[in-house]
C-alpha cells in the first residue's frame, strides 16, 4: 500500500521538525514548503493526499493559497492551522471548505487525529459499525423470537433501517448479506404477526391496536389543529418508506425541529386506492362503498380511483365537527408542483392545507417500466439516493421551505411504502383479476394457501367485495404473484422491482412526522 503523501506549508517549518518526524515513525510521506506561492506549484504539479496549510505567511496568505488550491483541486483536503482565534478568520477558512482546522500551538496526537479524521474516516467509521452491528445481530435475533406487540415492531423497523443507513456506507458487503437475512427474517415474522392480528385490530377486539390508515387523521393531524393559531400543513408524498424519509430527513431538519418522528400502519392492500381513500375519509374502503358511494370507484371500473379525497376529507372533518377552512392539493406532473410552490400564499387563509405529491410512485412505476430509470435505481440505496436527489431540487423542497418562512407547523406521512421483490409465487385467474403483483382479488382464484395470507370473507377485513365468491389474497415479505403462462419472462422482468400492496414492513410501517418551523 503506497504511503499517504502529505505537504506542510508554514513559514516556522524548521520549528515543526519534531511534528514531522513523528509522522514520518507513523508510516506518512511528508514534504515540506514555507510559503504558499511554492505550495501551490507543488500541489498542481505533483499528487498529496492532504495539505497543511500555516493561515499567517508571508507573500501568498493561507487563505489565498487555500482559495487557488480550491479553484484546481476541490476536493484535496487542506487543513489550515494558525495562531489566531479571531472569528473572521474561522469563517473565512470554513467557506472556503477546509477539511479542519487547527489552532497553534499544535500537537502531535491533534495532526494524527486530523489525518485520521480526514483520510481514513470512512474506513474507522464502515469498520466501527460493523463491529457494532454484529453485537446488536444477536440482539435482534432475539426478538424476534419474541411475541412482539405492535409498538415493538415499529421499534424493531426503526432498528433494521438504521443499521441499513449506516452499513451502506461499508465496504464490507458480507456484513449487508447479513442484515438483508436478518431483514427478510423479520418479514417473515411481521407477516404472521400481521395475520395473526388484523382481523382484531379492525373488529375492535383489542384495545391494544396500532394507528391505522383509516385513524390517522383523527388520531394524529385533527389533535394538531387547534395547538397553533397558524396554518397547519400536511404533506402527503406517495409512496414513502420510512429509509426513504430519514434520507430526506436532514434537508427538512435544516428548517424545522423534529418534534416526533412516529410510523403507522397502512392497511392491506397497501396500494393508493385502498390506503389514501381510507386514510382521507375516516373509514375503511367498504365503509366508504357503502356510506359513500359517488366517492367510490371499484377496481374493475373505469376512471381514477382517488379522484374524491378532497370531499371524503371534508366528510370526514364534518363528522368530527371541524367546521374550518381547508385545502385539498394534488401534485401529479412538475407544472403543478411549480404552480403550487408560486401559489402558497394563497393557502396562509386556510386552517389545514392538505398537499399530495406524487413523485415516489411515479418512480416506482417507471423504475419498473423504464430501463434506464432501473439501472439508475438498481438496489435500494440506489433508490434512496435517487429519489434524496430529486428531493433536493424539487419545487416540493421549496414549498417546505415556504412553509417554515411562515413559522407554520408542518405533518410529513405517506399513505403506504413498496418493497424489493424477489420470489415468485404462482397464482391463477380469469381475465376479471386485478393486475397488482402483490395482492389478488377476483373469482375463482388457484394459488397454494400456505404461500399467501387468504381472505375468502373481504368483509371482515373491510374490502368490497362485488361479487359473493370474491376472495383476497395478500403476498408476504419479498413475494410477488406470477401467471405460469409465460412464467419465466414474467418473473425475470419483475423480480427486483419495487411493488406494493402486501404485507411487509416497509409496505405497512410507514412515517408520519410532526415538525415545527427553526
């Protein structure tokens, strides 16, 4: 392994010797230079890893000499050190991006952490986690076995995706073969849990029930309304898994405190049609057929299936004797969104303002039809990059910034995730079956019952049900359904795609924040 080059530029560089040589016992290359005329030709004429950089030199000034280092070399790491502690000269050096910075008199141990901190910090930091990952595996694995109540799953998710988020970052890819095991094992038993428990939670047979889609507006955005005499906005981004949003997380948090950064649960199917309508009025989807009929459209029927949300949300503000001035906007294309974002002070009259943004489904559907968006998006830390990169020039970040600018409190959720499919599961139909990979429904359905969660009765779990022989049936974890009439092209172009409408945790388990403006 070739040694790590180092240059030290400081007029005293003869006082630094001892510096020098200790570095040198360490292993490191280290030229020396004592102005920053000579130490700008010799990094533009010869490689370094990092530079050393006196901030009080004569002719060329460090500062300068650090900006020309910059403007042809951007990403060299350059460390300025000086004597001085005036507070200009910090922030100088800091917006011209140095690595660190140092104060006179320095010692040894500070410069070896400095070059520790700057060149090897990914390699400590990949090596820390792991280690510290294969203490909490056990850990884990423990509770699994666990009879775990809906609360500690959402703890044991929050845990899964943390360590996903760190130990990406790794270059160990046997440590992230191990967490993708131990990920899909949780599946598995979050599926069982699931169906073990669903039927209760809607029949009402437990008072220990989660918040679902059909409670979320009452049990978490109505008690917001009245703690602000501002407007209250919700952003609804479609399609958001709880990884997704801890990455756009810190861009939001550079505006707003986190005041809680909960998840619930989506119910099944977890898919658009199902989760937001169910979510938006109050009730589930057979409620809403039967209470609302004009507001419902079945899936075999023609037209979109959320094309109501505004007027099933001021239903269901009604029966909760909201009697407020709200707003219901849907951002499906990029126009809409610039028009929305050039149009936010109209909405300061409302006491609600209710945005949904499309975006995330959008790539999701065309990740799968799309090649290119596929290999832009090829594994989920893929995915979260793209989708972190859109968000960060979007005109939603914008109308989020608008939001804090106002002071205004600000509720970010989602109606239900997707998951990275991988195994197939056969099933077969008639033509009248609906064309979602992880659920069915329809007449007449032939599948092995131990692979799927069945549902023969949609009315104890609160589904339409247009026909008296209509049954559900759910995937689990990482499955998909696939036809065994050309059976190989039709798994190969699915398998790892992002789908929705099953039972995984990051379908069911999805973010809802609350967050109040800096």
């Amino acid at each position: 392994m070739e040694k790590v080059r180092i240059l030290w530029a400081d007029d005293e560089i003869d006082m630094l010797r001892p510096h020098i040589i200790f570095l040198e016992h360490k292993g490191y290359e280290v030229e020396t230079i004592n102005n920053g005329d000579e130490a700008l030709d010799m990094v533009l004429s010869r490689p370094y890893d990092i530079v050393f950089l006196d901030e009080n030199m004569p002719g060329m000034s460090g500062i300068e000499t650090l900006e020309k280092i910059k403007q042809s070399l951007p990403n060299l790491p350059v460390v300025m050190i000086t004597k001085s502690e005036e507070e200009h000269i910090m922030e100088d050096a800091i917006g011209s991006k140095i690595a660190d910075y140092l104060i006179k008199p320095v010692k040894p141990n500070q410069i070896l952490l400095s070059l520790k901190r700057n060149l090897e910090n990914r390699k400590l930091v990949s090596e820390k986690t792991t280690i510290a990952y294969q203490q909490e595996f056990r850990n884990i694995g423990m509770e699994l076995t666990n009879k775990l109540s809906h609360q500690e799953w959402i703890e044991l998710y929050r845990k899964l995706v943390r360590w996903e988020l760190e130990l990406e970052q790794s270059a160990d890819q046997g440590i992230m073969e191990v967490l993708r095991m131990q990920q899909d094992e949780a599946n598995r038993q979050f599926s069982r849990f699931v169906e073990d428990n669903y039927i209760d939670w809607l029949r009402s047979r437990t008072s220990d029930k989660p918040v679902l889609s059909h409670t979320l507006v009452r049990d978490r955005i109505l008690p917001r309304l009245d703690s602000s005499d501002k407007p209250l906005f919700v952003v609804l981004i479609d399609n958001l898994r709880y990884d997704q949003w801890k990455s756009i997380q810190p861009l939001i948090e550079e505006f707003f405190r986190m005041e809680a950064d909960d998840l619930y649960y989506s119910i099944l199917p977890t898919t658009t049609q199902y989760a937001r309508n169910a979510m938006f009025a109050g009730l589930m989807p057979s409620e809403i057929r039967r209470l609302y009929p004009k507001y419902w459209t079945d899936e075999e029927d023609e037209g979109t299936k959320n094309q109501y949300e505004a007027e099933l949300l001021a239903e269901q503000l009604r029966r909760f004797g909201k009697d407020i001035r709200f707003s219901y906007n849907k951002v499906l294309n990029l126009n809409a969104g610039k028009k929305l974002a050039e149009s936010m002070a109209n909405l300061m009259v409302n006491k609600l303002n209710v945005i949904v943004y499309n975006f995330v489904d959008m790539l999701s559907h065309a990740r799968t039809e799309m090649e290119m968006i596929r290999e832009l998006a090829e594994d989920e830390p893929a995915y979260r990059s793209l989708m972190l990169s859109w968000f960060r020039h979007s005109s939603l970040y914008d109308i989020i910034q608008f939001i804090a600018a106002k002071k205004c409190d600000l509720i970010v959720t989602t109606d239900h995730g997707s998951v990275y499919v991988k195994d197939p599961v056969k099933i077969l139909g008639d033509r009248t079956v609906n064309t979602n990979l992880r659920y069915k429904y329809g007449r007449n359905l032939k599948y092995n019952p131990r692979e799927v969660f069945e549902v023969k009765d949609p009315e104890s779990i609160f589904l339409p049900r247009p026909n008296v022989s209509t049954a559900y049936v759910f995937t689990r974890s990482a499955d998909f359904f696939a036809y065994p009439n050309n059976y190989n092209h039709y798994v190969n172009y699915y398998r790892n795609t992002f789908q929705h409408g099953g039972i995984s945790l990051q379908e069911m388990l999805v973010p809802v924040a609350y967050l109040k403006a800096k």
